[in-house]
C-alpha cells in the first residue's frame, strides 16, 4: 500500500456533527458574606457586582450594591503560594474576599468636588458631564439627599434639586465620621501607638488607661482610615484641621517626653511632706518640745543623723606579740613564688 493510499483512507470529519464541548474548569474564589444579603426573594436579584471610582485609590474599584440602595466595598486579602480546599477540589486562588457596608456619600464626594464647587448642579447633570454610566447610577440610586445635605449646600427650584460643595460642612461631617472611628478603636481597645506593643502581657485598666491612652495617636490612625475613601487633597485638609501633627513631629515629641519622665525620676518627689500627728505638728517638732531631750543639741540631733565615733587602736595580747617578735626579719610566703 503506498503513502497515497494511506492517506485517502483516513475517516474525514463529518461538517453536519456537532462540535464537541472542551471542559470548561469553572472559578470558584471564597466570599465572606452576611448571611441575610444571600437569601433571595422570588428570584430577585438581590446583589449586583459593580465598578465605581473608589476616590483612594484614584482608579475604579469592585463593589457590591444591594437592592435595598446599600453598596459595600468588596476588599481583598491575597498571600503568595497560597490555596483552598474546597470539599475534594482545590482552588488555586487561594485569595480571600470579603464585604463591608460602605456610606456612599464619601465616594460622592469627589464627583461634587469636580464639578460642583463653582456653580450648584443637579445630580443628573453631573452625570452626564461626567459620561459615566456607573456616576449616575451612584449618584442616582445609592447617594441619599439627607447625605448629600452634610457636605453640599442645597438649592430646590420645583422638582429640580442642585447641589454646591461646601468645604466647611464636609471638614465637620468628616470630623464626625473620624471621631465615630475613635469611639470603635477604644472599644476594641487597639492599640494606635507609634510603636509596636504585645497584647500577650497582661496589665491592670489604670495603668492602661494613664500610660497606654494617647487621644493624638487615635485620632491619627481613625484619620487615616477615614482618609482612605477621600482624594489626597482632601485627605491632607483633614488632617490640617483635626490639627494633628505629622508621624515625624509626633515621634520627636514622645522621645523628649520619655526622656523628661526619665530624668524626673531620680528626683525626689516635690509632693512630699512631713509626717504630721493627729494634732497637726510633726513628729521632729513634738519631740523637741518634750521634756524627754536634756539639752538643745537634740534639735541637731533629730534633723541630722549623728556622727559615728572614731574607732580605736586595738591592743596586741603577749601570743601575738611573741609571733610578731619571731617573724622579724623572715621573708614572706609570696617571695618564694617570684621569678627567678
């Protein structure tokens, strides 16, 4: 049989069958979410993954929007060569992701500070300057007017609504949102020091609460988490009116402080006194005015302590005598033991 043969007797593919399907590995990644935004209600879709400009990070990030008007910020913890055995399957991303109710007024804010604050404009006419289907629907469907009156002056003209920036009134509701963080930071009991601390070692509530306590050290960390949702200008305003001071001055400060407290210590204490009797008079002055002194010099002798006798020379019995008289002229043990 030669090549030719062969060849022309291999089956040609039929071009009325049905392709076959390739399998599909489908992508499976673990969500930690509230247990009551999973249950459906007659087949509504309840939960929508959606893109919004996330102000922080000055790029379009994933959130979560409910049907009840809430969005939650989908965030993301991701280790190197890690994975996750799901019942006998293993998922290679072995990321984590997890969901947390977000107030969409602060990513409104910077939509408002764009384009609102020369002139006040209506939520839609934003929306359209901007050219972004998904501003609109932030803006539109998630960002309440009771928010939006926090942070922006507002003028009605009939069923029209517009909307100016107010940089005073947003500084105040973002004072108000950082000192809630505050509040949820001491009751956690974080520590928001510079430096790092074990929480291994157990130590009593008033030492905690007088050394441990720096309100500059709370404010600052709740800054920063409410900084994270705002544009870096934004960010620094804050910061400038809470009047917290920069990481650097901060750590200048505490090691002066430390170095202060140090050198107090060995110093004695200005709050101390004299021990007093019952009668008001101190024990020194009692006992001078008691008959139990014979002369003056026991007003030296309370105040000062006394001054110790000088020793005297003790006499040598006849044994050490004799022994002293015998060793006269002999060398000593120590010369035997010199180089030679």
């Amino acid at each position: 049989m030669n090549k030719k043969a062969t060849r022309s007797t291999k089956p040609k593919p039929d071009p009325d069958a049905a392709p076959q399907k390739q399998a599909v590995c489908a992508v499976k990644k673990v969500f930690f979410i509230a247990d009551n935004l999973l249950q459906a209600e007659d087949g509504a879709d309840r939960m929508r993954l959606e893109r919004f400009y996330h102000p922080g990070k000055g790029q379009p990030a994933w959130f979560i929007t409910h049907h009840d008007c809430q969005i939650m910020e989908m965030l993301e913890y991701g280790e190197p060569r890690r994975s996750w055995l799901l019942n006998n399957e293993v998922c290679s991303n072995g990321r984590t992701y997890m969901t947390t109710p977000l107030d969409a007024t602060l990513l409104a804010l910077h939509h408002l500070r764009k384009h609102c604050s020369q002139r006040a404009m209506s939520l839609d006419s934003i929306s359209v300057d901007a050219s972004d289907a998904s501003t609109n629907r932030l803006l539109t469907k998630f960002v309440t007017a009771a928010g939006l009156k926090c942070v922006a002056d507002v003028k009605a003209s009939g069923d029209l609504v517009f909307y100016k920036y107010n940089p005073q009134r947003t500084l105040a509701w973002l004072t108000l949102k950082t000192r809630g963080v505050v509040a949820v930071l001491k009751a956690k009991q974080v520590h928001c020091g510079l430096g790092a601390k074990s929480q291994n070692y157990v130590r009593s509530e008033k030492l905690v609460s007088e050394n441990d306590v720096n309100e500059m050290d709370y404010l600052r960390m709740a800054c920063d988490y409410v900084g994270r949702y705002l544009d870096a200008d934004l960010h620094e305003e804050l910061t400038r009116y809470l009047q917290i001071p920069s990481e650097i001055q901060a750590l200048v400060e505490e090691k002066s402080s430390a170095q202060k407290r140090k050198s107090q210590q060995g110093q004695p204490s200005a709050n101390s006194k004299k021990i007093k009797l019952a009668n008001g008079e101190d024990a020194a002055s009692q006992l001078r005015n008691s008959s139990l002194l014979d002369s003056d010099d026991g007003k030296d002798s309370i105040t000062s302590p006394p001054t110790p006798a000088p020793l005297k020379e003790r006499t040598m019995t006849a044994k050490e005598k004799a022994l002293a008289k015998g060793a006269k002229g002999s060398k000593s043990i120590a010369s035997f033991f010199k180089a030679k």
